[in-house]
C-alpha cells in the first residue's frame, strides 16, 4: 500500500519535461486571455475596444488554444 506513496513525489511528478512545457503553455494562455482586452487597446489605439473585435477574438481563440494544448501535453505522456 505505502509502495505508491514511495514511488515518486509531486516534485518529480511535475519536473518531468511534458509536465513543464504542459504548465508553461497553460499559464501563457491564461495570462493571453488576461491581456487580450489590452493588447487589443495598444494595437487598435482605442480606449474601449469592442468584444467583437476580431484581433480581440482571435487573441482570445489563441489563448484557448494554448490552454487546451498545454493540458493535452501535461495530462498524456507523449
């Protein structure tokens, strides 16, 4: 019972290298969707961009996208 315990730590566990780039791929999507509204503001040179902007929409996509492929990475070992 106490052999799975043994076996590996939660160190280890998150320092295997599908592990880390899934994490950091994550983490830049979530920080994209935080920044999108923005990143938007800075390219348009508008205060109050729209919701239905597309650069607005595609960063957001982008970030969705960086998320998705960030927890397929960390969840199966490639």
């Amino acid at each position: 019972m106490f052999a799975l315990l043994l076996e590996q730590t939660l160190i280890d566990y998150l320092s295997t290298p599908n592990k880390l780039v899934g994490i950091i791929l994550a983490a830049l999507g979530f920080a994209l969707s935080i920044l999108a509204k923005k990143i938007t503001k800075v390219a348009r040179k508008t205060d109050n961009p729209s919701n239905k902007d597309p650069l607005y929409l595609i960063l957001l996509a982008v970030a969705l996208c960086l998320i998705m492929v960030g927890l397929v990475i960390s969840i199966f070992n490639f």
